[in-house]
C-alpha cells in the first residue's frame, strides 16, 4: 500500500473511531500534562518568569516529539522576556488554521482549568496530527501573558502573535482558541449565562461544551461550528454572541478578531460554570478527563474534515 492510500486509511479509521464513541485522545496523557503543568511550587503567573519558562520549554519538549517544526516566539516587556510556543503542521499549503491556548495563570493557584487545560488540548492535538493529511497549515501556538495585568494589552502573546500574522500579510483561514475545556456538570442550576433567559435555551446543566462567535460569524466559524457539532463527540451549544457581551472577548481570539481575522473560542463558559474560576481550587481533581477528552476528539476530527 502507497503512503498516500495508507495515511487516508489512517484517517478514515480515526474518523469512523471517533464517530461511534471511540476516543483518540489518552486520558492517562491528558492527566500526566496536567500534573506537569500544574503541580508546582511555584506558579506560572507573570511575576515568576523561571516557571512560566520551564513551562514553555515543556510544552516545546512535548511538541518536538510530534512536529520538526517548533519555535519560540519571544518578546520583551518592561526588560523581561517571556515566550510564546509554537508547533507547525502540514507546511506545504499556504492557507493556516491557528489553533491556541494560554499557558500563564492569574496569581498563585495552580489554574488547572484556567488554562492547563486548553494547552493539554494543544499537546494532544500535537500527538494526533503527526502523520495526518489535513488541508491547511495548522499551527498550534501556547501563548503567554494572557492574564492580567496584560489582558487586553498589547502585550499578551496572542496579541503578539496575531500581530505577527497580519505584519507579515500570512493566510489564515481561522483561529481556534482553547479556554477552559475541563469542566463539566450535570447537576440542575451549574450552569449560569450573561442573560438570565438563555437558561431556557441552552438548559441549566454544565454539561456541555460550547463554540463562542460572532454574531455575523464568518466562513470558517461556521463551517467548524457545523462540523464540530455534527462529529457529535461531545454535548455541543453553538453560541452566536452580539459583541455586546462582553464575556465573549475573554481570551486570545479577541486579538485576532482586532486584526479581522475570523476566530471563536471552545469553552466550558468559564465562571459562568466553573466557580473555581481564578481561586486557589481551580486543580486537575475537579475537571473531567473523559469529557476533556471528547472535546479534543472533537476539535481534531474537525481539522481533518474542514
């Protein structure tokens, strides 16, 4: 069998896998990053650039093992340099799909689901895509600084990279941002909104997962919205947002979306579920690592059929 004929059997079978509820993603893997990332003395806020870097160099150690091409994107601010990560997939098309998740967490807590778990979704993704035909250039970027004091700066390291992006005119499809992908409910009431009436829409259980956009999304929003939810991995809720809530701007897709490019975030809602959200208890033990698992499944089935 020719290399060609032998990767889209590959693929076919993961596909055919994931859509009867086999997950790709390891659960084992998953909780070993977490424990890696989040178990520390010290914590990887922006004060503690030491661990914020022995972080990047994690994550950079775990994306070698998958891809040859791995950087650091570095940068100054007030005199201290800090590092974005970044790991590269099918370098023959033009065209980029971003995929990225923040490494640094708010004060001293270990941010378990604030945002470990968004880059173990980088990590594994990383894993799954060696060897994968995919249609676009994927880049998988761990960003720094996302979290104050920074937010909403320009000195985030996703504001960083989209800038990069659009200085040096690159072709991007879309960006995927991966923030807090961890934690699930399915007790009545876990579930709260900006709008007290969505409740009747989206139900009151945190048991799903969701896809953030614009409320006048563009294509590839649309089209990873359909496909995501038809892979039916995972629960899914697709929530088109008026920018006038200003929940929806809470991560590293808001600078992409400053720059025009066409972006959305996959959550867990954050604190509107998750009431561990920037407290000393947001830790490993309160996520679940089945679902966490699925929502990855589904991200990467995504990528091969976009």
């Amino acid at each position: 069998m020719n290399r060609i004929k032998k990767t889209s059997l590959l693929v076919f079978i993961l596909i055919s896998s994931l859509s009867i509820g086999q997950s790709s993603s390891d659960v084992s893997m998953i909780k070993e990053h977490l424990t890696k990332i989040t178990k520390s003395k010290v914590y990887r806020n922006h004060t503690n650039i030491e661990q914020l870097n022995k972080i990047a160099d994690y994550i950079k150690t775990e994306f070698s093992k998958y891809s040859d091409e791995v950087s650091f994107q570095e940068y100054s601010v007030e005199n201290k340099k800090y590092k974005n990560v970044i790991c590269s997939f099918g370098l023959e098309h033009k065209k980029r799909i971003v995929i990225g998740a923040h490494y640094d967490v708010c004060g001293n807590q270990e941010g378990a689901d604030d945002n470990a778990s968004g880059v173990v979704g980088l990590i594994e993704l990383s894993r799954l895509l060696q060897g994968k035909k995919t249609n676009y250039r994927i880049d998988l970027v761990a960003y720094t600084l996302e979290e104050p004091p920074y937010f909403r700066t320009n000195k985030m390291g996703s504001f960083i990279h989209a800038k990069s992006l659009h200085d040096a005119n690159i072709d991007v499809y879309g960006m995927i941002s991966l923030e807090m992908i961890g934690y699930f409910s399915d007790v009545p009431n876990s579930q709260h909104y900006p709008v007290a009436s969505l409740s009747s829409i989206y139900g009151n259980k945190g048991d799903y997962i969701t896809l953030v956009n614009k409320s006048n999304k563009q294509k590839f929003a649309r089209d990873f919205c359909s496909i995501f939810k038809s892979n039916k991995t995972i629960k899914t809720t697709i929530f088109d947002n008026p920018m006038s809530l200003e929940s929806v701007e809470l991560s590293d897709h808001l600078n992409y979306w400053k720059l025009g490019y066409d972006a959305l975030m996959v959550t867990d809602t954050a604190f509107l579920r998750n009431k561990n959200y920037h407290r000393n208890s947001d830790k490993m033990e309160t996520l679940d690592f089945d679902k966490m698992a699925k929502v990855i499944d589904g991200v990467l089935l995504t990528l091969l059929k976009i």
